[in-house]
C-alpha cells in the first residue's frame, strides 16, 4: 500500500530505524527515493542507504529541508543534540520520535510550539512485516497525521494509538517482548538438540511452532488458556511439561521479566 505521503526523514540509521525502513520499502508503503538519512557516524549512514537505497544527506539541516515530516530513531541520549541540530527547520513539521523513555512534554520541550510531535514504541518484528507498534500523538497533530502515521505502521505489523501513560508497559512488552520469545525458541531448540534432533531442524520446529501458536491466538481470537486446554489431554505429555514449567516458576519468570522491563523504562524517563 503506497501511502499519499510518501517523502519522509530520518535521522539515526540504526538497526531500529532499519528494520522500520526496509519494512516500509518491502510492503511499497514508502518507495526508496522517499526516504532521507542522515546519521552522524557515516559508516553506519553508508551501510542503512546502501541496503535501503535510500538518500544520503549531508546534515541535519540538508535532511530537513527536503522532508516535512521527520522520524528521529536515535538513542535516548543523543535525541536532545539531534533535535537542536535540527534547529528551526523543525518548525511546523511534524516530527516523530521512537527514543525509548522520552515522553511527549519532553519532546515538545526540546522544539517550538510549531513542531507537532508523534512518539512511537515498535519492535524489531516490523522487518519482516509481524511488527507491533504503538503511539501517542501530540494534541496539536492533526487526525490526518494519525491516520498516516497509522496506516505506516500497520503496513509493517500492528499500529495501536494508546495514551502515554501506557507506554512504559508497552515498552516492557511488545518493545522488549521479542527478546524474551526468542530465548524461548532457543531454550525449546537446545532441549530439541539434547533429544538428537540437529541444531537446523530443532530451531526450525521450535520456531514454527511459536509463529503457528501466535497465529492461532490472534485468529481464533480466543483466550490462550482455552487453546492450551485443547492441546492438554489428562495423563498425556504436555501436561506433563506444563506442570514441569509450574514447578521451574516459568509464568513468574516472565511476569518478572516484563515487570522489571517496565521499571527500568519508568527509570529512563526520568532520567
């Protein structure tokens, strides 16, 4: 789906922003020639537009003039000084931020009342078009810049609009959330590996087997306990793992984890 506007900045050429770019190439949301970069490490600008086919610009102010809307993918850290590289030519566009821990009055304290701010949590799944982004939009941002930032996102995954104060929970996550299944998939291939199966055919058993359960999830629409119930026949072998994970404490260890991801973003943003 090509979008009706298509020019669109970017300003950090990490692996984040790559994985968003090369998705929105991939779907056509974006064409490569509407997509500018500029990165302060120029290897790492060379390395994004040479496997986008993107445009190089020169600076902050060079990207700035060719785009009216502009995605800031840097660190945290780096977002105060790229913002101020930018200058006034942020002035009346509208900007979009996916640094982790920076909420909207930060933002608009950074740039004048003129720059209308949207800020995005994605995930890296957006590369291979099963992202889940979510995003919270300045009230100066007009419906149709919604509706875009919107459509963009869903062209790469799922795009919900939720009120910031959700965002360190979304950032604990779906944000964080795939580091955790692929740790999963990695502990069911190496219990695969030990059972004899190669490394090649246990990840690709564990892996499908995530996507076909996450698939079953989200098209049945129904609650993951009532399709593990199905699964789970009395006396039978998943029962059997299911009580072995109880007993190793695996729900606590993921509500830990999510929880202490959640913290520590509630930490960034106050830092």
């Amino acid at each position: 789906m090509k979008l009706t506007q298509t020019n669109i900045g970017v300003v950090g050429t990490g692996k984040m922003a790559t994985a968003l770019v090369q998705g929105f190439i991939k779907s056509k949301a974006i064409p490569p020639e509407g997509v500018f970069a500029y990165d302060i490490h120029s290897q790492s600008l060379e390395t994004f537009c040479q496997s986008t086919g993107c445009h190089r610009c020169s600076s902050h102010s060079d990207l700035c003039q060719k785009v009216e809307r502009v995605l800031f993918a840097v660190k945290p850290a780096d977002l105060p000084d790229a913002i101020q590289s930018c200058g006034e030519l942020l002035n009346g566009k509208l900007a979009i931020s996916i640094a982790a821990g920076v909420p909207l009055p930060k933002l608009r304290a950074l740039t004048t009342p003129t720059t209308r701010w949207i800020r995005v949590m994605p995930n890296t799944p957006t590369l291979v078009g099963c992202g889940a982004s979510v995003f919270c939009a300045d009230t100066s941002v007009t419906t149709e810049e919604k509706n875009w930032i919107h459509q963009l996102l869903s062209t790469v995954g799922i795009s919900l609009e939720l009120a910031e104060k959700y965002f360190d929970i979304v950032t604990a996550l779906s944000g964080s959330g795939p580091a955790y299944v692929f740790t999963f998939i990695e502990a069911m291939a190496d219990a695969g590996v030990m059972g004899g199966l190669t490394r090649s055919q246990a990840n690709l058993l564990a892996a499908q087997t995530v996507l076909g359960a996450a698939k079953m999830v989200l098209e049945t629409n129904r609650h993951p306990y009532s399709l593990r119930e199905e699964v789970t026949s009395p006396g039978g072998t998943t029962i059997a793992g299911l009580l072995a994970l109880a007993q190793s404490g695996f729900s606590a260890a993921v509500h830990s984890a999510v929880a202490a991801a959640a913290k520590r973003s509630k930490e960034i943003t106050m830092e």
